[in-house]
C-alpha cells in the first residue's frame, strides 16, 4: 500500500492535539505526501473548501462542531468532496453511537486507543476497497 501514499492529501480532525500528532506522524512515516489539520469539524470543513482532501479521519467528540455533524455537512457538499472517504474516531464504540455516525454516511470507524496498524488499515480500506455510494431522499453515503 505504501506506493502511491505520496500523492494522498489527508485531513485529520480533531480537538486533541496528541491524536492529532499520533495519526498525523503514523501517515506521514507511511508515505503520505501532504497532511492537513483542524481541531473541529468546522475548521474542517474550512479546509475542504480550500483544499481538496482524499481521506478525513474525524474525531466523533469535539467542541464547535462534533464529527456526526461534520459528516452530514460534507455530504451535503456539491460535487466530488461528498464522497470524501470518512474514517470516524471515536473513544466510544457502543451499537448506537456506531449507527449514528453510519446513517450519516461515515464510511470506517477506528476506536481508540488507535494503533499504528489500524489506523493504516483503514486507510486501507478506503482506497482499496471502497463501497459505492447510495442517494436516497434521507441518506447519501457508502453502501
């Protein structure tokens, strides 16, 4: 997977510094070519516009604007950023928070405390495998 990390431009929200750092130096000793960070999904979002992204991991829990929420938003973005792969973190990983973030269209979830092989790993996912989009009147995401 490491050929061709060069070119990814990676987002990486969330309000904890640390995690920031931690994901940030795993992708970065990967391969990844460009990183870019917010401390809310609202900076986040920010940046999407800005900057086109292939990959956001997004924190569930932060102040200003929380990573459910960020979700919904940038699938409601027009054009190509709404099928912006998602990787939702989260320190709770219990059925109903999991299927929140999923009928907003998140396409991973990684639970901390993260590692340096599943973060990689869903990275993985996302680019090699990644699931055709659904539209429907109330929900537009990975199938």
């Amino acid at each position: 997977m490491t050929q061709g990390l060069g070119a990814l431009r990676i987002l990486v929200v969330d309000d904890n510094e640390q995690m920031r750092t931690i994901i940030g130096t795993v992708l970065a000793a990967a391969g990844v070519g460009r990183l870019f960070y917010a401390t809310n999904g609202r900076h986040g979002l920010d940046q999407l516009m800005h900057a086109p992204v292939d990959v956001a991991y997004v924190d569930n829990e932060m102040p200003t604007m929380n990573g459910l929420d960020f979700i919904s938003r940038a699938r409601a973005l027009p054009g190509e950023t709404r099928y912006l792969p998602i990787i939702m973190l989260t320190g709770h990983s219990d059925l109903p928070r999991l299927n929140a973030a999923r009928d907003r269209g998140v396409n991973e979830f990684l639970a901390k405390p993260v590692t340096a092989r599943d973060i990689l790993k869903r990275l993985e996912s996302v680019i090699m495998r990644p699931r055709p989009y659904v539209a429907a009147s109330d929900f537009f995401g990975p199938d």
